[in-house]
C-alpha cells in the first residue's frame, strides 16, 4: 500500500518536527479510541457536526438532513490518562456547532445563546503520546467551525478564503492511518 506508507511518513516527520512536549509515562490506552466522524449539513448555510456516538450520527442525519463524511480523526469516550474533555455546544439558528477544551469558551457561548451538550469526547491537551493536531477553522459568513487533522486540507482551506484560522482544538489519534 504506497499511499498508505507515505501517508505514515509524513505523519512521523510531522510528529518529529512539531513534538514539543516531553512525552509523559502515561497515555491513554490506544485500543480504547474510536473514531469521531464528521458530518456535513449541506447548501447555503455550513455546519458540522462531530460525534463518536453512531447513535447521533443517525439521527442528525435522518432528522436533519446531515450527511455523513468520515472520520475525522480517533478519540476516547470515557476519560483516559492524560486526556481531557472536548465540549460540545450548539446553536440550532444559525446552525453551529462548536467543540473546546476551553471551560472559559464554553461558558461565554452559553452566554452567547449555544445551548450544552455535554462532553463530546477525550483528547490530549497537548502533543503527546503519538497525537496530532485537531485544526479548527472558522467560516463567518456561514458561521461554521470545521474541525481537521488534515494540514494540507487545512492550508488549502485558508488559501481559498473565507475561512479563518482558529489554531489548534487540541490532539487527537490518526493511528487508524498506520494501522495493516
Ligand atoms: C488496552 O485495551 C485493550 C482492549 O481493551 C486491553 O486488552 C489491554 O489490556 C489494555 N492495555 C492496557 C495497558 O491497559
Ligand atoms: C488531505 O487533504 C487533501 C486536500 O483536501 C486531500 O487531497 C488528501 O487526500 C487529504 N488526505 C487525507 C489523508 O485525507
């Protein structure tokens, strides 16, 4: 599988390059991540919607009309060593949906009017334990987050336009790439 080693080695130098953090002795156990998929609500008015929970992504894609894309990368569902809690809050008007690991931003969207659902998932706060990066953008006039492991997706994103870089949601497992 070619496209798949070279898609191993770029994620091993991006990893070297990028690795900041000295790696602590503890680490989630890898076995227990599932993947996150990644829905779409299509037309005009952008949103997406992430969910480990296949159960969700049933309904959000019968009942309201969002398809599904993949996965966007690999997460825990119940808090292992070193992770942390990814938020979920949403707006149904506009519709948003945003995923933080900041309590503080969280609080100020249930300010704003977002509505709490709760821990969507658990990941690392920061690059350790063979993690990469969760790329949030932001897309204003369709008041959409986008939420990426993909850099190259990501820069290509930016470059087109409209889309806003909102840095690093946190670091996720993409594991599932190198994987036989
Ligand atoms: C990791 O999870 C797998 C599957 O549940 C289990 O078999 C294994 O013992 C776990 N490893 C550790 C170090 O806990
Ligand atoms: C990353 O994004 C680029 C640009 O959208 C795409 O061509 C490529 O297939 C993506 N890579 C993976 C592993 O999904």
């Amino acid at each position: 599988m070619p496209l798949l080693l070279a898609l191993c080695a770029f994620h091993a130098a991006a990893h070297d390059v990028s690795a900041r953090t000295p790696t602590p002795l503890t680490c989630g156990n890898a076995s227990d991540a599932v993947p996150l998929y990644c829905l779409a609500y299509p037309g005009a008015v952008n949103d997406y919607f992430y969910s480990p929970i296949v159960g969700d992504i049933d309904l959000i894609s019968h009942s309201d009309g969002y398809n599904l894309q993949g996965v966007a990368c690999y997460v825990f569902t119940t808090q292992e060593l070193s992770t942390i809690p990814l938020f979920h809050v949403y707006d149904s008007t506009t519709p948003d949906n945003l995923y933080t690991t900041s309590t503080g931003e969280r609080d100020l969207a249930l300010e704003n009017g977002y509505l709490d659902a709760g821990t969507v998932a658990y990941i690392y706060p920061s690059q350790i334990c063979g993690s990469v990066p969760f790329y949030r953008l932001y897309n204003a006039a369709g008041t959409a987050h986008y939420y990426t492991i993909n850099g190259t997706e990501r820069n290509a994103l930016l470059a087109a336009g409209g889309w806003a870089d909102e840095g690093i949601a946190g670091y996720v497992l993409d594991w599932s790439l190198c994987s036989p």
